[in-house]
C-alpha cells in the first residue's frame, strides 16, 4: 500500500551571518545551502500493517509523510501510495487516506466539531447514509457524544485530539499518516487513542504509518518500526527482534524487605537502581531462571517484574552509532 523507493527531498535555505552588513549584502547576493531532509529512503508497507516511524528531531519524518500525503514534492526518487503517485493528488488517492498532526489543527475555532463534520463530508462528497454510520462508529468509539456540539474553543486539548481523528477519518480512509497523534496529551488520553488506532485498523484493515516520540504509543500499537536519521534509513524491521538484537539482557525489578549489600546483587546481575527497597537488575536470559529462582527463594522478593530494555535506550544506542558513522564519513 506504501512505496518508497530512493525517495529524496532537499531544501536549498538561504543561510547569513548576523549583522545589518550581512543582511544588506545578502539583498544582492544571497548564499545558499542545500539541507538534505530525506536522503535516499526505500520501504513497503502492506495492507493491514501498524508501522512506527522514528527518529530523532530533524531526522526526515514529518518531511517523509508530506511527502507520502501529497504536501511535498520529492527531489528524486519514487514513491506510491494506494498505487498514486502522492504529488499528483488526485481525487481518489485523497479519499484513500489521511494525515494527522498533532500540532495542527482543521476544527474550526469558534464553532462545533460537528460542524467541520458536515463541511468534510461536503469536500469529500460522502453519501448521507455512509456520513451517518461513519459518524456514529466514530462517536461510539471516541466517545464524542458530549463533545461534537460544543464549541471548539471550550474543548481540551485532548477532546480537539480525539474530535480532529474523528474529522480526518470520515471518508474511511484506507492509509492513516499520523504524526505525533498524542504529543501534549495525559496518560489516559494516550491509551484512549491508541486504543481507537488500534481498534480502526482491525475493523477496516488500515493501514497506519505512526511517528511518536512517545514510546509507549510505539511499542502498543507497532510490531513493525522504520528507523531514520539524519534523513537516511538506518533500521527497517521487527520491534522485538530489534529490542533482543541490539540488548537481549532484561531488566528485573524487585522489592526486598530484608537489607542486601551491592555485593550480593552483583552476584544476580547488574545493578541499574536502587531506590529504598526498590531495586533493579540487568540480568541475562541464560542467567535469569536461577537469579527469579533465588530472588523468590531465599531472598523472599516482592512484586518482581520482568522487561525487555526501554525502546528509549536502544535508539539511544542506535543513534550514536549513527552518528559516529556519519562523523567518518568523507566530506560532500
């Protein structure tokens, strides 16, 4: 459903030295730079797939989605989308998907949401009786029945949230582009959306592109993530597979009622936090049945809990690699 190939896009910036010299020089001759946001990209995606999209800021995501929505035109490359070439924009490929930003927002201020409800469906000349449906499964599923008639200026941040995925899914797009869905949002706002993400494309098998530098969002909803940097592609595959491949050690948490010298624990493993009678231990999958074994036997530990690494702490990884390589790189 989504094609990347070599996909490219470059931004020729004016760049000046602070100064009034400096800016009256630069009304006769301005000095150029190109940035390379996107560098060289290629992935699919299939029907159906929850794909995370990350990377650090400035790194080519939000440039990446433009692109694959039709906002952007590439410098080279190639990319398809619903079998369109995006930039085109044509009618059917803007019925067949959407693209949401957590930072902008299409509800009109000072009226209801219901109200850029009916003007979609207008733009996207949705028949009444789908309208209907569309909007009731949308409300059920959001909860928007006490939200949709009150004006857009009264709701929270995270009711306009809710109200604007409502607005950009009315058409029942087939391709959701989301970009930073639950950025600002409280926890229980967070699991809200990502619930109806997940509940969306299970029942009309969608297929959802997703950036978020929340991590949680990442790891609930995608199997799957896309990892750029500095606008090239540097890791494209399982979240699982990646978390055991880049630290397969687990992190065992673990509350003691007795007192135990650092000396001790590191005979279990590698202390990573002690707060009180909390304590934290990176341990070995080979070594972890006989350290659970001694932690609940003799130690009488409570409230134990096993995790894979924090996603947070392998891209912190992945990215310094990234970095060290692009700092050995020959100069342009």
């Amino acid at each position: 459903m989504i094609r990347a190939r070599d996909l490219t896009k470059h931004f020729r910036v004016h760049k000046r030295p602070p100064g009034f010299v400096s800016a009256m020089k630069s009304l006769v001759r301005r000095k150029y730079e190109v940035v390379k946001a996107v560098d060289g990209v290629s992935f699919t995606i299939e029907r159906g797939e929850r794909v995370g999209f990350l990377g650090p800021n400035g790194a080519g995501k939000t440039t990446t989605l433009k692109v694959l929505a039709g906002l952007l035109h590439p410098t080279s490359g190639e990319a398809l989308v619903e079998g369109f070439t995006p930039f085109r924009r044509q009618t059917r490929f803007l019925e067949a998907i959407t693209l949401v930003m957590g930072q902008k927002s299409q509800l009109i201020w000072d009226l209801p949401p219901s109200e850029t409800y009916a003007m979609n469906r207008a733009v996207f000349d949705v028949p009444h009786d789908q309208f209907k449906t569309t909007l009731a499964e949308l409300t059920e599923l959001l909860d928007l029945g006490p939200l949709i008639d009150k004006p857009t200026r009264q709701l929270s941040l995270g009711e306009r949230m809710k109200c604007e995925l409502a607005a950009a899914l009315l058409h029942r797009p087939h391709t959701l582009f989301l970009d930073e869905p639950t950025i600002g949002l409280d926890v229980a706002m967070q699991l809200a959306i990502r619930d109806f993400v997940r509940s969306y494309n299970t029942r009309h098998e969608a297929t959802v592109l997703l950036t978020s530098h929340y991590m949680d969002d990442v790891v609930a909803l995608c199997p799957r993530i896309i990892v750029i940097d500095a606008g090239k592609l540097i890791h494209d595959g399982d979240l699982r597979g990646l978390i055991k491949t880049m630290d397969p050690d687990k992190r065992v948490s673990f509350t003691l009622t007795d007192g135990i010298t650092d000396d001790e624990l590191a005979k279990l493993g590698t202390l990573l936090a002690r707060d009180g009678k909390r304590i934290t231990l990176r341990i070995s999958e080979s070594e972890l049945p006989e350290a659970v074994g001694h932690l609940l036997g003799p130690l009488h530990a409570a409230d134990l809990a096993i995790e894979d690494p924090p996603l947070e702490e392998i891209l912190r990884v992945m990215f310094g690699k990234s970095k060290e390589a692009r700092a050995g790189e020959p100069p342009p």
